[in-house]
C-alpha cells in the first residue's frame, strides 16, 4: 500500500448489514496490511475540535514557569504536562522536539479504578481547558469501542468483545505541542521512528505533512488526512493480541523544511488502553501452522509498564 485507505464509520453505524460488512472488510484489510486508515463519521463535531485547538494552544502559550508546575513527580508522566524533550522513542537517546500533556480516564470516586489511576490535573489559569479535554476525550473514546466492534467481528470474536476491557480503560489524550525549532537538531526529530504501545490510537490534527508510515516494503508514506478525519492506528497490544494479523506499523513525525522551522505543529492523538488486567494472550484463532503462537503470554498492564520503562517516563 501507498496511501492511507479511508473509511465511514457512519456505514458500521448503520442499520444496513452490506455497508456495515463493508466497512468491516476496508477496515480489516487496512489493518492487516499498513495497519492505518483515515476515519470520517466519527463523533467529534467540529465546535469540539475548534474549542479544544483554541485551549491546547492557550496552554503551551503559557509561561514555562506556569507549565511547569503541573509537571507531576513520580507519576511517569501519566497526567499533566511533560516538558520538551523528555520523551524519546525506544532505542533512542535524543529526546523528542515536543512538549505535551495529559488528560487520563474520569472514573467515579467509588471505583477500583480510582485508587490505580492518577488522578487529573486541573489547569487553574484556564477556565474551560479541563472541560474541553474531557468532552474530547469521551467522544474518541466512544469512536475507539465502535472501530473495536469492528475488529472483534474480523477476529471472528463477538462483537462487543473488547467492550468490558475498553470502559474504565487506562486510556490517555495526549495534545502535542511540537515548537519552532531554534538551531538544527542533532539527531531529533519532532517524533522519532516508533510504535504505539495500546489498543488502537485515534489521532487528530494530521492534516498537513509531516506524520508519516512506513509500509511493509520499509517506504516511508506520508499520512495526510482530511480535516474532517482522524488517523487511526493498531498499536503493539492489539497485534500481539491478534498474532500480527492486525499490524502495529512503525510510524514518525518529521522535521519541517528549514523555511518553515519557525512554525508550531500541534497534533492530539488519543491512545485507547484496556484496564490493566487485560490478557493480551494470543487469540487462539489467529494461530495456525502457517501463523504459530508469537508471543508470551502478559496482561496489558505489564506490558504498558515494559514500554514506559523502556521510553524513560518510569524508573
């Protein structure tokens, strides 16, 4: 494949069972092949997307000083702000050309769930950051269970299989802020070679070059989507999961050229994670001879801690 596929999550929507199979089919094979699509009929409305482009912006605009103070130790960087070029890809020693911050799942108080997670950090300089982030976040997380819904039935699983291990899920919305770049990087880019670590990532803000998927020929393709889409990916559990039927494709987010270094980039991906006691054992249909059993047995949640120990956000 050269180019990213694109499908309608309004034909999965529907109540007509050959577009749904449809959709079903462009999705599943996208996935098995660059493990990309872009994804239009999904549940942000564009007054959401404006309003969240508008806060995101207003808190990278704030003084470092005022950034730093949600900067939230002994956490690995789970909520709150991570501060310019703490992060880098796995094997790589050059931090990241990026700052971000994160918004991570709203349980209730009552909640299993709320002694494991971290709790979110609130903004005090901007009334409605925090309010925005989580109405965006829960709208990707409603987009991400109807894709799953679609996998499960080309994984031959129930529908709704990953439904119980998505809600409550260790999720996380990260808005990215890539700043101008001052003096020529030695070896960074604005985000280094890698894959995703979760489910499925849901990306917003790809329009424009600059991200880009390497196919299985190892071609670099830029990934450019429309505005009115989002770029979704497999991530390194769900393969595992599915034996590599669905591919976790090694993707980057290139330097600008030199004449346009003194420009922002911002980009907000949404990293859908299961609860932490998720087993990520193969899937016994995706075994065969042609295809054996590729991985050990782990839960999601000792996996998430390898890789966040391995890009340098956990001791």
């Amino acid at each position: 494949m050269n180019k990213i596929p694109s499908v309608n999550l309004t034909d999965f929507l529907s109540e007509n069972p050959s577009k749904k199979e449809k959709f079903i089919n462009e999705i599943g094979h996208a996935y098995e092949n660059i493990g990309f699509v872009a994804l239009k009929g999904h549940f942000l409305d564009e007054a959401l997307v404006d309003n969240l482009y508008k806060e995101i912006k207003n808190f990278f605009d704030l003084p470092v000083s005022i950034k730093e103070k949600y900067e939230i130790p002994g956490i690995g960087g789970q909520r709150g702000y991570v501060s310019f070029g703490k992060e880098s890809a796995k094997g790589r020693k050059e931090g990241d050309l990026k700052e971000f911050w994160h918004f991570g799942q709203y349980v209730e108080k009552a909640s299993k769930y709320a002694e494991e997670y971290p709790e979110n950090v609130t903004v005090a300089e901007l009334e409605r950051f925090n309010e925005v982030g989580k109405k965006t976040y829960q709208m990707l997380e409603k987009t991400a269970k109807y894709v799953l819904r679609s996998l499960a039935i080309h994984l031959k699983l129930e529908e709704t299989y990953f439904d119980n291990f998505i809600k409550n899920g260790n999720s996380i919305l990260r808005p990215i802020h890539y700043p101008p770049i001052q003096t020529e990087p030695k070896g960074a880019e604005r985000a280094a070679a890698h894959g995703d670590i979760n489910l499925i990532t849901l990306l917003m803000g790809a329009q424009g070059k600059g991200l880009q998927v390497q196919n299985h020929l190892g071609e670099w393709i830029d990934a450019v989507a429309e505005p009115d889409e989002l770029m979704i990916n497999v991530g390194d559990m769900l393969a595992r999961h599915s034996n590599n039927k669905l591919k976790s494709t090694i993707h980057r987010v290139t330097n600008p050229p030199k004449e346009m270094w003194g420009t922002s980039r911002y980009s907000i991906p949404f990293f859908m994670h299961p609860i932490s006691a998720m087993k990520l054992d193969v899937l016994e249909n995706c075994i065969d001879e042609a295809n054996p059993k590729k991985y050990e047995d782990i839960t999601a949640g000792e996996f998430l801690d390898q890789r966040l120990e391995e890009l340098g956000l956990k001791k």
